[in-house]
C-alpha cells in the first residue's frame, strides 16, 4: 500500500511546479453518491432525519451523516457556500453552483426501483441530463433580473468552476449485492461503468466544463453494511478486519478509473483533471484510526445491534414508541468524533475532515492542465 503521502501525488498525476498561480473557482457542479448527498435525496424521497446533521447543522441537513461531508469541507476551503442540491426545491441558492448527487446513486443505471433495491433512480446519466437543463434554464431565467441574479450562477461561471465527481462505489455493491463474484464484476462490469464515466466527463466538456476533480472508490471491504450482506469465511478478511476480495475489487475498479482519466487528458485537450486517491486516506483510517485519535473504526457510532452496530432492518435514527414515548433503537454514539463510521455505510463529519486534509493540497493545482 502506498503511503498517503505518496498517493497525495499520485492523486494528480501532474508535474507542477510552485510558480502556478492559486486556482479560484467561482462555483462547484457536484456529481455523485451519498458521500456527496447535500440534500438530494432527502427532496426526492423523504428527509435523512435526526440524529444525522446533530455534530455540525444542528437538525437534519439532507447528509447521511452526523455533519460535514468531504464537498462541505472542498467548499469551505474554496470560500465557497454550501451545495444546494438541485432537487431541493426549498432555500435553495445556486449561484455559486448545484449538487446533482442523490444517495444511492450508481454511474449505471439500474433496472430496479429505489424501494426495490436501494439504489437512487438518479444514475449519472441522468445527473447529466439533470445539469444540462439547469445549464441552459438558469441563463434564461437569471437574464429576467431581479432575485434571480442572486440565485443563479453567472454564464463564465460553467466554464470557470470545478467539476466534482464521487461516483462508483454503488456500481459495485449493487453488482455484489445481486450475487456476482468478484472476478465477474472486474471482468465483465467495469469496464462498462468506467466507459459511462468516461461519456458523463466528455458531455459536461462539450458543454464548458474544464475543470474536473474525481475521487476514486473507497475500501467497500471495510464497510459494515457490505461485510454483513452474504455470510463470509475467516479466510475472507485481512488483518484489520476488512474483507480482501472487495477491497481488492475497490483496487481494480480506481485502476480502470485512473487509466481513464489518462485517456480523457489526452481527448480533452482543454480539461485540467485532477485523479483525487481518497482509498488511501480512507484506508489508513481503518488500518490506524487509534493512530489518528479515532477509538473504533469498522464499529458504526449510529446504529443496532451485533457486531459492528449495524443492522439494515434498524439504521441510524430509527424509533419505537413505548408508552406512549418515542425512544431510539438505532441511536448514536455519545463521540461520533471518536468513530470513523457513522451509521455502517457512511463516515463520520471527523472522518470526512481527515479525508479532506489529505486531499486538500491538491486543489490548488486543479485548474491547471497537465
């Protein structure tokens, strides 16, 4: 495994020097999964309720999660507001740019139904089709003036903002899910999704986008509500408890990833892309979480029950009423700040916090071209 440090460089897979000037980037078009969910799912479905929100917001905030998320933290640092996400049609304000990522999501779109399966409707194809009306929509409704020029992001801003993708990891649990092995996924399903992946890059280009940010997949292996799906043999896991063949499933598919974004550099002669190796952050929290002030790793904060606190019949925020008083059966823990999971699928706002640290240097080199 290589050292976060040397995947930090890795991340960019560019040689730049110090004379490049800092990046700006007026607005951020987010593409994703619930790793990067700042409310579109919630709009579309039903709110993420309490206690997910309670470390940062407060009440609920449309995360999966007890606060921030990694694109919290990237528009911080870039003095940029908080994402709206683009279904939310309530207090919402996109002139510095819209999250089209819904929890759940794949790059491929699956023949299932949200209540059938678990996975989001709102595949990357149609996250495209979803940025490409609002590309065109909002130019025709901010030239009426007014409030909505304070609510829509001005025409250089599409070609002048950053481009964030964190999508995939649903492509492969889903295949998972659906009792394909492991060797059938690489072979046969990766390859497919990485060219979708490849289409969604190449449409936002043709329509001004320059500047892309694509975060790898995370170690699945790691993750309760994936470690608990089928029943596994001792021989399955690692040393650190995660399992091997989906970990090294991960591995294969930022592999075709990585490659891909090769290809597209050399196809998009105007694109700055920027390859982000969040595995490897997310990995050396599992491996060394006591190492970096972390008391429990694979263990959910939020949860019921078992092994890892995670039972998919009774997730995170989950209430009975007894006596005629609601009590929590999936409740949080009393240091979500100690856990680097939240509720067996997603991590913490700690843990997102020390992803982004990782990640960070690399933003100042995201809008140069290689």
């Amino acid at each position: 495994m290589k050292s976060i440090l040397s995947s930090l460089f890795a991340l960019s897979l560019l040689s730049l020097s110090s004379a490049h000037a800092q990046c700006h980037f007026p607005a951020i078009f987010n593409f994703g999964d619930s790793n990067s969910d700042t409310g579109g799912l919630s709009a579309a479905f039903g709110q993420a309720g309490p206690p997910h929100g309670s470390s940062f917001f407060g009440s609920p905030a449309g995360r999966y999660c007890d606060g921030r998320l990694v694109i919290d933290f990237i528009a911080e640092s870039l003095g940029l507001p908080y994402l709206s996400a683009f279904l939310d049609s309530v207090g919402s304000n996109f002139s510095h740019g819209a999250n089209f990522a819904t929890a759940g999501s794949p790059i491929r779109a699956l023949n299932s139904t949200l209540r059938q399966s678990g996975f989001s409707p709102f595949s990357l194809d149609v996250q495209f089709v979803q940025f490409s009306n609002f590309h065109n929509r909002s130019q025709t409704v901010r030239s009426r003036g007014g409030v909505y020029t304070t609510m829509l992001p001005e025409a250089d801003s599409f070609s002048q903002a950053l481009y964030t993708f964190d999508i995939g990891q649903n492509d492969l649990t889903a295949a998972y899910f659906a009792n394909k092995t492991v060797e059938q996924i690489g072979t046969t399903d990766v390859p497919e999704i990485i060219s979708q992946f490849k289409n969604a890059v190449t449409y936002i280009y043709a329509q001004g986008g320059r500047y892309f940010w694509i975060h790898n997949t995370g170690p699945i292996g790691c993750l309760a509500y994936v470690i608990e799906w089928f029943p596994l043999k001792a021989s399955d896991f690692d040393s650190h408890g995660c399992v091997s063949p989906l970990n090294h499933l991960a591995q294969q598919f930022n592999d075709a990833l990585k490659q891909a974004v090769i290809e597209l550099r050399a196809s998009l002669s105007e694109a700055g892309i920027t390859y982000v190796d969040v595995y490897s952050a997310k990995h050396e929290l599992f491996v060394h979480a006591q190492g970096h002030g972390f008391k429990r790793s694979l263990v959910a904060c939020c949860g019921h029950g078992g092994k890892y606190n995670y039972n998919k019949n009774i997730g995170c925020g989950k209430k009975v009423t007894v006596k005629g008083k609601e009590i929590y059966i999936g409740k949080p823990c009393d240091e979500p700040d100690k856990a680097v999971i939240w509720d067996g699928v997603h991590f913490t706002q700690a843990a997102n916090k020390f992803i982004f640290d990782k990640i960070a240097a690399g933003l100042s080199m995201a809008c140069h071209r290689q």
